[in-house]
C-alpha cells in the first residue's frame, strides 16, 4: 500500500508558478516592441524627407524605392529580435536539459519538464528558431 503512495507521490506533475514581476516587465517590453513597429515606418519617412529633393516624378519615385529598401532591411532586424529570443530559450533548455532553466523565471506557469523530453523541445525551439530566421535571412536577399 505504501509502494504505491510513494509511486503517486513520485508521478505527481511539479508545477512553477509564474513570477508576476517577470510578467509584467514581460508585458512593458512587449508594449514597447509594438510601439517601436507602429513607429519605424514614420520614422523613416521623417529621415527621409530631410534630404532635399527637387520635386520631380523620378526624384519622387527614387525616394520611394530607396524607402522600400531601407524599410524591409529595418523590419527584417526588427523582426528578428523575439525570433532570437526564442533561439537563446530553447538553446538554455537545451543545455539544462530542464524546463524553466535552473534559476530562470518564467512569466508563465510552467509544467517541469526534464531530461530527454526538455533536450527535444529546446532542440525544437532552436530548429523553428533557425528556420524563422533563415526565412527572415532570405527577404534581405
């Protein structure tokens, strides 16, 4: 009878909860990504326009072109930034082996996960990392 208490004892899921003052330093940098994409655009039409131009259709239509270049190079970047953080979470999962990491703090309740199943799902984290940014690699192209 007590073998399989302890046997329950021992499958019982360990759950962390999350860590509030993570999430909300979580929600403020999120807040200021979206923020800085609703603004990149405005600001590279201001830098832009700061170069004198003569006012001619093709002086018109080379702005436009050399704004088409610049706003996707800077949209790739921008892009690429929660794509690299993702790729740092699966390669410290990978490397611990646990999920959450030891002494990392998650601002999300986390199921513990370890050994050979937390290798896979950082090993995961890192191939759709990679692959997101070999995609975001081919736009620049």
């Amino acid at each position: 009878m007590l073998n399989s208490i302890d046997a329950m004892k021992q499958t019982e899921p360990k759950i962390i909860p999350a860590d509030i003052s993570v999430r909300k330093n979580c929600l403020i940098l999120f807040s200021l990504y979206v923020l800085l994409l609703l603004w990149l655009e405005p600001i590279i039409d201001f830098f832009l326009t700061l170069a004198p131009w003569d006012g001619s259709r093709q002086s018109l239509l080379a702005l436009n072109e050399q704004k088409a270049m610049i706003t996707t190079k800077v949209f790739v970047v921008a892009r690429s930034i929660p794509i690299l953080i993702f790729l740092w979470l699966g390669y410290r999962v990978f490397q611990a082996q646990a999920l959450p990491p030891k002494g990392m703090r998650l601002p999300i309740t986390v199921l513990v996960i370890e050994g050979a199943k937390a290798k896979m799902l950082g090993a995961t984290l890192m191939v759709i990392a990679l692959l997101l940014l070999l995609r975001e690699l081919t736009l620049l192209v």
